[in-house]
C-alpha cells in the first residue's frame, strides 16, 4: 500500500507554516508527521496527513505547489540502536535513505518513522524479511 508524503517549499518568514496548518485544520485535515528544513530564505516542509487527498485539494486550491512523493512508515523498536534496526538492513540491501522522521502516534508500543528512499519496494520487502513491522494506509487512521 502507497503511503503519500506530502512536500512544499514555503518562504522562510513568519506565519508561513501557520497558515498550512490552519487551512488544514479548517477542513478537518490532521498532520499525522511533519518535518521542517530550513534556509535562510526557503522551508521545505514534508508531511502525512490523515487524508492526504483531502489535503492535496485544500493546499492546491489555496495556491501552493506541492509535491506528492510515497514514502515508508516502519516501527522501530523503543530500545538502544533500535533505529539500526531499519539502517542496517536498508544499508547491506544498497537502499538509500535520504531522510527520515517520527510519526506523532503509534500503533503499539514502538515508535513510527517515516523513511524516504530511493527504492520504495525494495526497503519494504527487505524490512519486512528482517521482522520490521511496515505500515500502509492504515496510517492515516491512527
């Protein structure tokens, strides 16, 4: 199952995130992960929304361009190098990760990350032969 990442680029001055997350929040639009980098004049903001179609037409229709990218929600164990879990056998598969971040939620007992990589299909089939618990649409229900 696709997981859709949501991404913009909005300039870096005050309010400018607000004003993403209010026009969500008016529609019933909950951000479920959200990262932020920053330059000095740009943020590129990456986030899954708990109705990411939903939230494609509201950004859209407000004037903002975005980027719609899939992406891998898996657990990691709540434990020391339990991230490596994931690193590890995404590194000796030759699966780049160009990025992560935490997921506001769980499912259980061990935290979420959202993985954007270079070969979506590959990192799941080799996480889900190493145990890792991967997660799809039902993301967006948590």
């Amino acid at each position: 199952m696709a997981l859709l990442q949501l991404s913009v680029v909005l300039p870096n001055k005050p309010g400018r995130l607000s004003r993403v997350s209010e026009l969500l929040g008016k529609e019933g639009v909950n951000i479920r992960a959200i990262t932020v980098v920053e330059s000095s004049d740009f943020s590129s903001i990456r986030m899954v929304l708990d109705d990411p179609k939903k939230g494609v037409n509201v950004l859209k229709s407000s004037g903002y361009e975005l980027e719609e990218s899939e992406v891998v929600a898996a657990e990691i164990p709540d434990q020391p190098g339990g991230l490596n879990a994931i690193l590890k056998p995404l590194r000796e598969a030759e699966v780049n990760v160009q990025y992560l971040y935490p997921y506001i939620g769980r499912m259980g007992k061990d935290p979420i990350m959202i993985l954007g990589v270079d070969n979506v299909e590959k990192a799941r089939q080799v996480l889900g032969k190493n145990w890792i618990r991967i997660l799809g649409e039902e993301i967006y229900n948590l």
